[in-house]
C-alpha cells in the first residue's frame, strides 16, 4: 500500500518553500502527495462578489484556489504522484479531516500564517497539531 502524505498549503510565500519539503520527502519514500487548499470566504471579498449568489462566490473562491494549486504543483518533478483537492471550510479542520479521508501517514504543512485570526486565535498549525490524530511536520 503506497504511503500518503497529505501537505496543507496556503496562498503565502513559503507554500513553495513547503511543497519542496513534502516533494522531498515523497521521493525518497515513494509516497503520494495529496496538495490541499483549504479555503474559506475571505472577509475583505471584492465588492463584485456581494452581487453575487453564494454558490458564484463559492466557485470563484474554490476556482482560485485550484489555479494556484496548479501553478504550484508546476513545480513537481516527473516521478512524484501528487492529487489536488480544495474543501471549503476551516483550515485546521478541513486539513485533519481530509487527512483521515485520504488515510495519510503524515500532514505536512507551513509553520504559520499572520492573517489577523491566526494572531488572535493560535495558527492554523498549533491546531492542526493539537488536533490532528496521525503525525504532523511543520516546515518553518
């Protein structure tokens, strides 16, 4: 049975920096990648979206997502299984839970973020880790 790896990236400057690691990792274990953005509805939406229906919203926000998780993974060497997936929700749940859904081995996911939450409730990666019931690497 191939190893899973779940790797949890966001739209900062260091998902690269995080892709690399898990890309690293894979290859010398042979596992596969599954690259996850999960997204929620962002609090400064463009003022075009309040026009819109939720679901429209919901799509371009899961849209753009997809997009820079295929600019990302770009970057993946031939060789290396990788799958994409984007859940709409809380970050650190929607990561423990694709995680058991995928049954990975391990989440590997950026250190932390500086959004204005994250500042006032703990980062996503301290809950992932207090939460998460299989072993979690964070890329600092």
């Amino acid at each position: 049975m191939t190893k899973v790896y779940l790797v949890a990236l966001d739209s900062s400057v260091r998902a690269p920096e995080v892709l690399a690691r898990a890309v690293t990792l894979a290859q010398g274990t042979g596992a596969k990648l599954v690259l996850l953005r999960a997204v929620g509805l962002p609090s400064d939406l463009p003022v075009e979206a309040y026009a819109m229906s939720p679901d429209d919203v919901i799509g371009v926000v899961e849209q753009r997502a997809k997009t820079e998780l295929a600019d990302l993974a770009k970057n993946i060497p031939a060789g290396v299984v990788y799958e994409t997936v984007v859940t709409i929700g809380g970050p650190w749940q929607s990561i423990c839970e694709t995680a058991s859904r995928v049954a990975a081995e391990l989440i590997i996911l950026g250190s932390h973020g500086y959004s204005g939450l994250d500042k006032l409730l703990g980062t996503t990666a301290s809950r992932v880790v207090n939460h998460a019931d299989r072993s979690v690497l964070v890329v600092r």
